[in-house]
C-alpha cells in the first residue's frame, strides 16, 4: 500500500519567510527521485529550485505558478512505497488526507524513500522511532501540533479553544499544553536568548507572527518536541492576551461617533510588494525607521583618477574598472576610519566594529535593485575586485543569485552614475552603518592650480549612521575618499 508524504515548503535560511513560484518542474503522475528538483521558487533573495526528499510519485501540487507561500506550507504530496496503482489511487484522495497524516506517513517512512537533506535550515531526517515516541507523550501535543493549513487551521483552532478564561488566572501569556518530558535537550537552532535560556524557536514563521504582535516568546511555553514553541502556542498566548484585553477594558460612556466614510481608492493598476519588490521596501523601511541617518557630500576633481585608470589599462594585462578602483579607495579609507565599518547591537546597546570589509555593490537588474557583496574586499587587488564585480554583475542579470552572494555586507558602495544622474542621499542597506554613493564624472568648469580649466568633476555623497560616529569623522572619510580620487598617489601611502 502505497503511503502518501507531504512535502511542505523548507526553511530556505537567512530569515526568509516566504517564495513565490516560478515554475513547476514535476506534474501530477510524474515519478520523482530522492533530491530531485521538483519547483523553482523565487525568494527575496534569490532563484532557487527546491528538491524534495522523498522518492514516488506526484498525487498534489499545491500552489499555481505566481503563487506566494509561507515556510511551512504544503508544496506537494508524493505516494512512496506502493505499485503504480496504488499511486494513482492515492493521487485521487490525497488532497483531503494528505495535511491531516503527512507527519505521521513521514515518521514510519523507510530510510530510502527519504533523504532529510533539503536545504539550509531544513533539517535531517529524524529516527522513525523518536519522533512516534514524541508524538505520543502527551495527547495535548498532538492537539497542538503546527498547523499545516495556514490561517482556516489556525482560526478553527482558535474556534476550539475555551471561550473565556478569568483575568485573574491570565498572568502571563503561557497558554499552551505543558510540554513533553524528553531526557536530554538537544540545542536550539535560532532560538534568542532570554532571561532563563535560549527560546526555543526554529520556525521563522512563528518568530515573525510574535514580533509583528509585541509577543515576549520567552513568555510562552512550547508544546511541541523538547519544549520547542510551535505557531499554535504563538496563536494561543496571542488569543489569552486579546481575550485579557477586552476583559479589562472599561465599556465606553457613550455612543461612539459614526466613522469617516472611508476614501474609496481611485482606479489605477496595483503591485503587490513582494520578491525583491517587496524585500527592498521592507529593508529601507526598517533603514529609515530605526537608523538616525545624516549625509554629507563633496565635489571631487577625477582626472587624474581617469588619467592612471587608463594608464593601467594601458600597460596590458586585465582591464581595470573604474568601480573597482573606487573600492580599492573605499577599502583604505575604512581602515582609516573603521567607525563606518560597523553595525548596532540594538539590543546590547553596543557598536559592532567588524574586522573585516564585505563590500556589497548596487546593481540593477531585471528583478529589480540587489546588492551582491564581495567578500574581504580587504584583501583582494584591483584585477581581483574587477573580475569579482563583473562576475556578481552577470549571475544578478541572470537572476541567479544565491543568498550568500546577498548577505554579510559590511559597507556598500553605490554608482548611481551610470544612470546619468549627479548626486543623491543613499539610504543605509541595514543593518549597515555608511553607504558611498558616487555620481557620474563629467567636465565641468574647475580651479585647477590656480587657473579655470575644464576638468572631470565627480560628486561623492556619504550616508552614515550618527550612532557610529559624528560629523567630524564622517567628513573625514569623505575627505579622504576625494583626496584619493583627486591624486591616487595618496593611496601608494597606504600599499
């Protein structure tokens, strides 16, 4: 008898909580392979293809192409172990059953019919036998399990739960099924530390609903394996607050005035924020909203920055670019000034001074603005950051970008110049404490030893953040960014 698994979408790592997908790379009846690619989905921070771990065959597919998904929900369902037909039966009723007994298929399915290798953060495969151990300690974790089904599973678990529970006996948000007796606890993967030890907490989904909440997770008692704290106990504690809430509050004295008629939107095409749309909106929010940002700007003569740039190129070998020379700049005016090559520890109210430079670049492309970052830029020669950045470059256009390319920046260099534009007031790619933004060099009128001449003029603008440092420093970075672009021989100080 064939067993029907559902596969539901993994934790893709660094905190995403979504994809959309792009493309389905199985169909319903199709026989899949352990590992095998089944759906490309798009992240906030790249394209990825995600292999499913179980071998059989396809009897759902859950989501149609375009189609944005949580981490956690159910991608498709696979019939392991059985004969051909017993794959098609499955096909035809796995839709109902699959959410209610995927877990429990999962548990008792053979080693060779799983691999338990996804992708990062997903997680191993679990003994069969600790994992129905588990399960069956206790009937109220079962009860309260992570719903697979999204908010209708959520709700109805909500519908379910007592209908009033006295303030007296709401002291804290705990409002969960004690948690099952486990003889050794296992460490936590992305739990945050609290007052009596790390919150056990894996899913970034359950993280995210109690942070948008105001909910203290060190306050809820998890229900689920060795104490870990399921979307369901997130949803409960949730639900005992709002129920202690309305408990408390006062009935109003009299009628409340009749609301503003609402304004009806105007007619107009709308575009879901989302993928890269959406990731960089939420990062400048965030920028804006948590960083007190100030910026100065300087003019700066290039010409003789352009002059060795084609002096260089000249002399044979690899071509340089003018991007990676800025870098080389940017890389020694940090070590000048490693204030700026920093990031805040909010919660410890301490600066971060990193030992070394990340440099992520801006780079548009056809999904839009992405950052790649190339890593010890510190370290690496001009030819080197040269075929770094042209090699970043060409996987961002083919949207193949990874999300390691896009994360770990410590400083960020933007050429708004190649749009034809001369100055603007970067904003911080938080976490981040300074972004460099350098506008297009053209002749402009300019003293140069003491007579008019016309000469390359370039404006260099710096965003930085004031907790880091205060004007003077910030100015003298900027300082000195120009005085190199001005004369490059001030670098040969510093090699």
């Amino acid at each position: 008898m064939a067993q029907v698994l559902e596969f539901k979408l993994p934790d893709l790592g660094e905190g995403l909580t979504e994809a959309e997908i792009v493309r389905w790379l199985v169909g319903v009846g199709d026989v899949v392979a352990i590992d095998q690619p089944v759906v490309e989905v798009e992240t906030a921070k790249a394209m990825v293809e995600v292999p499913c771990p179980y071998g059989g065959v396809v009897t759902a597919r859950f989501g149609e192409e375009g189609t944005e998904l949580p981490v956690g929900a159910p991608l498709l369902t696979v019939a392991v172990g059985g004969t051909g037909a017993d794959a098609a039966g499955a096909s035809d009723a796995s839709a109902p059953a699959a959410s209610a007994s995927s877990e429990e298929h999962a548990a008792s399915a053979v080693s060779s019919e799983y691999s338990g290798n996804v992708l990062v953060g997903y997680g191993t495969a679990e003994p069969a036998a600790r994992r129905r151990r588990v399960r069956h300690e206790s009937p109220a974790v079962a009860r309260t399990a992570e719903p697979a089904t999204g908010p209708a599973t959520a709700a109805a678990a909500q519908v379910s739960a007592p209908a009033a529970v006295p303030a007296a006996q709401v002291s804290a948000p705990a409002v969960s099924a004690p948690a099952p007796v486990v003889q050794a606890a296992a460490p936590v993967v992305g739990g945050v530390q609290g007052h009596e030890g790390p919150v056990p907490v894996i899913s970034p989904l359950v993280r995210k609903l109690a942070r948008d909440r105001g909910l203290d997770l060190r306050e809820v008692r998890g229900s689920g394996p060795e104490g870990l704290i399921l979307r369901a106990d997130v949803e409960l504690a949730l639900a005992a607050l709002d129920r202690a809430g309305t408990a408390q509050a006062p009935a109003p004295a009299v009628a409340p005035a009749a609301a503003t008629p609402a304004v009806v939107a105007s007619a107009g095409e709308r575009v879901p924020l989302r993928g890269v749309r959406g990731a960089v909106a939420d990062k400048l929010s965030r920028s804006r909203t948590e960083i007190p940002d100030a910026t100065c700007w300087v003019d700066a003569d290039a010409t003789e920055l352009m002059a060795a740039r084609t002096a260089m190129n000249a002399a044979g070998g690899p071509k340089i670019s003018l991007l990676a020379l800025l870098a080389r700049i940017c890389v020694h005016a940090l070590s000048r000034f490693p204030e700026l090559n920093s990031t805040v520890d909010t919660a410890a109210r301490e600066i971060v001074r990193l030992p070394a430079v990340h440099l992520g670049f801006a780079a548009q492309t056809p999904r839009g603005l992405v950052v790649p970052v190339v890593k010890d830029a510190g370290s690496r020669t001009a030819e080197s950051l040269t075929a770094e950045f042209a090699r970043l470059t060409e996987v961002a256009r083919q949207s193949a970008l990874t999300p390691a390319d896009l994360t770990g920046g410590t400083f960020t260099l933007n050429n708004y110049g190649v749009f034809g534009v001369d100055g603007s007031t970067p904003i911080i790619n938080h976490p981040e404490a300074a972004m460099l933004g350098v506008g297009r060099i053209i002749p402009k009128p300019w003293v140069h030893q003491g007579e008019l001449a016309v000469r390359q003029v370039v404006q260099l603008s710096l965003t930085f953040d004031h907790r880091v440092c205060d004007g003077g420093t910030a100015g003298g970075f900027l300082r000195y960014v120009a005085d190199c672009v001005e004369q490059p021989a001030v670098l040969l100080r510093t090699l």
